[in-house]
C-alpha cells in the first residue's frame, strides 16, 4: 500500500541552518498494516509524515501509494488519498462550522462538487449514525459550532472525518498528545477500533512507548532521518518499555538519556 525508496529530505540547504531531515528513508507498507512510529526529537518521523503528504517536496528517491507514483504530485492531489489528524486538535476542523458541515466537507474530499442543496436529508442522517460511533453524544448536536467542543470531541471528530471516506493511508501524527490523560486513552482506544473496523492502513507518531507497544501490528523506530528498527507480528507483542530503551541507547550512543522519561511515560 505504501513504499518508500531511499527518500532524502535536507532543509536549509547550504546555511549553517543546514538539517539532513530525512537520510535515505526506506518503508514498506502491506494493505492493513497498522505501524507506529518511534524516535527522538530530530527524528525525521513527523517530516516522513509531511513528505507522504506533499507537504514538502522531497529532495530525492521515491514515494509509491497503492502502485501509483506520487513523489511530486502536489498535497492537494494527494488528499483524496489520505486522511490525516494532526497534534493539534484545532487544525482538522474548522471552528465556525457546524459539525454537520464539517463532516460533509470531509464526505466530499476528492469528489466532484456542484451547486446543489449544501447536506441532503440522506446526508445528514449518514452523518448521525456514524458520529454515534464516537459514543460522545454529537448526535445530538449535529448544528453546534465545532468551536464549541473540547479538545478531545474536536480530535475524535477529526479521527471521524479522517476516515469517513476509508482513505488508502491514515496519517496520525502524535493526535493524542496535546490531550488529557483520559481523553488521550479514549482518543487512541476509538482509533483502534476505527483502522480495526475499516481495515485501514495507518502510520502513527507518537512519542509514548507503551502506546506505540500497544497499538497495530507493527513497529518501527527511527533515527537521525533513517528507519533504524522494524519490529511485527509476535516479536512486537513481547515488547517492553525497556527493549525499546535499550534498542534507543544502542542505535544512538546513549544520547537519549535526557529523553528517558518523555519516551517512557
């Protein structure tokens, strides 16, 4: 579903700026492989996000989606393929909205739009029951300015409008990081059952280990811009925080002591 071949990305080039953010990266992705992803600051992984998203140009190698070349299509090109959540919960919805509104414009990404009525009656009864799923009551306030949710009901909202459209590869960048505790947990417990339900591939930043043990099928670390470990299936099960921790110590140098306890908690 998704590869990347020896992907470069340098920023500042040239400047005493200069920061090598992605290093020859190499990923390959199976339809329904739920990943996530590991590293320190500086990793290279929320830039590996932004490059599959086109967000920025990469400098060299190439980018494949379900067979399809998209090394230089432009994000908004690239949108009908993805869904995306960011850490922010503010920046998947648009305040002044309804959320009603809201969800029809993630139901149409990618299609064709006309001048007819805004949200047909079929429409917003769709709409209803798939924000029932969510378990947060919305359905019952389908005409509430989105500005008007918590954090976390804009974030599971923003999970909902992400996949509304079953998009070939989910994108999560740390989108429970900027939560509650409780909040964060029933963020990433609806995000499991939403990849599980509709078979979704996805790749996930975050920078909880237990999270990032607990979570897909599969696991990768990365470092100074490269994947530097790529763990699945049963060998991943068996993990713990402390593996991750020794693996940290051993690709870096020790470097990561002053990251111990954000990578832990």
């Amino acid at each position: 579903m998704l590869e990347l071949k020896n992907v470069r990305k340098t920023f500042n080039r040239g400047t005493v700026n200069e920061k090598k953010a992605l290093n020859g990266v190499n990923l390959h992705l199976n339809p329904g492989d739920f990943v996530t992803i590991i590293g320190g600051n500086g990793a290279g992984k929320s830039t590996m996000l932004n490059m599959i998203a086109g967000v920025y140009p990469i400098d060299s190698g190439v980018i494949t989606l379900d067979g399809e070349n998209i090394s230089r299509k432009p994000e908004h090109k690239r949108a009908k393929y993805l869904g995306r959540v960011f850490q922010d919960p503010m920046r998947g919805t648009a305040t002044d909205m309804e959320i009603e509104e809201n969800m029809a414009l993630a139901y149409r990404r990618g299609k064709f739009r006309g001048l007819g009525w805004g949200i047909s009656k079929k429409e917003k009864e769709f709409f209803r029951e798939q924000i029932k799923v969510l378990g947060l009551g919305l359905e019952d306030r389908m005409t509430s300015k989105v500005g008007l949710l918590s954090g976390g009901q804009r974030q599971a909202l923003t999970l909902l409008m992400a996949t509304l459209q079953e998009p070939k590869l989910l994108l999560l960048d740390e989108h429970t990081a900027a939560l509650d505790p409780k909040t964060a947990k029933n963020v990433l417990e609806l995000t499991g059952e939403i990849v599980e339900s509709k078979k979704l591939t996805a790749l996930m930043v975050t920078h909880n280990m237990k999270d990032a043990i607990k979570m897909g099928n599969r696991l990768i670390m990365m470092h100074e811009g490269r994947v530097v470990y790529d763990v699945a299936g049963e060998e991943k099960k068996k993990l713990a925080v402390r593996d991750l921790l020794q693996k940290f110590e051993d690709v870096s140098g020790g470097e990561f002591a002053n990251d111990r306890m954000m990578l832990a908690d």
